[in-house]
C-alpha cells in the first residue's frame, strides 16, 4: 500500500502499477480490494473511468460482491456511475450508507445529489441531505450546496437561496 501510494504520488506508470498488482500475494481479500482501489482511484483521477470500472470488476468483481467496508463500496458505486450504470451505482452507494449506518455525510450527500440532479427521488434525499448537513456541523460546503440544489429542484427559490449563499 505504501508502494503504491507513493508511486502515484510519483506519477509512476499506471500500467507498471497495475502489473506491479497483479504479481502480489494477498494475505486477505479486503487487503486486494484495498489495493485494488487504490489504483481504480488514480485511473478516475486522471478521467479514465471505464478502464478504472473494467480493472476493478476484473481483478475483484467476487470481492466487491462480497464486501462489507462501505468505502470499497461509495469508490465503486461512484466509478458506476461515472460510466451511466446509475442504477447498479444507486444500489450499490445505498448498500455502503446501510452498511455504514448513515455514518458518513459525503456519501450522503453523494447518492443524495444524484438523485437530484435526474429530479429523482427528492423527499428521501431531502432527508439525507438534512442529516448530511448536520452531521458535518454545517461545515461542508459541497453538502450544503447540494440542499441548495435540492430546494432550487423542488422551486423552493427562498430556502435555495439561503443554503446556496451559506455554501458560498
């Protein structure tokens, strides 16, 4: 993992990287999966979304499958959409927020903040919004936005605007 890390950092090769991965040993399967995303994340942050989706589901489809850590999860549910599997993705973040207790408001307010954007869903992610807003002690401003965004889709212009300017 520290390899890897800072390897990125380096701007290493991702392609030695991913091969560099294939030929470890795994003492266990969050610990692939762990290293796995470390290198799907660096292909999404340089905009290769698909070939971060196809690397993920090729080297650990069985234990993304499998998994229980929240985090693996949103990075995978995030990579779904990405590449317009937005139903998949939607079941997928909504099994990290179960699997979590709602314990994270960036992940919230991600699954949130889709629905909004395709007017979907807008009572639920109100709420998740709400709680997202709070649990951050209304400290983050992309969350915030995000309920702005909310009340300007449900043509509550007032109360958008007071969230939009407190994001601001």
């Amino acid at each position: 993992l520290l390899f890897l890390k800072t390897a990125i950092k380096s701007n290493y090769e991702i392609e030695k990287l991913i091969s560099y991965y294939h030929n470890i040993s795994y003492k266990n399967e969050w610990q692939s999966l762990e290293l796995a995303m470390e290198i799907a994340m660096e292909l999404y942050i340089q905009n290769r979304n698909l070939e971060a989706l196809n690397f993920l589901e090729d080297c650990c489809f069985y234990y993304l499958k499998n998994s229980n850590d929240p985090i693996h999860l949103f990075r995978y549910g995030i990579l779904l959409e990405r590449n317009d599997k937005i139903k998949r993705s939607e079941t997928i973040i909504q099994k990290s927020i179960d699997l979590s207790e709602e314990s994270y408001p960036f992940i919230l307010n991600y699954l949130a903040y889709l629905w909004v954007d395709n007017n979907r869903n807008l009572d639920v992610a109100e709420k998740m919004l709400l709680k997202a807003v709070e649990d951050s002690d209304f400290q983050d401003g992309a969350i915030i936005d995000s309920l702005g965004w909310l009340y300007f889709k449900k043509n509550e212009i007032n109360t958008a605007e007071k969230w939009i300017l407190q994001a601001y």
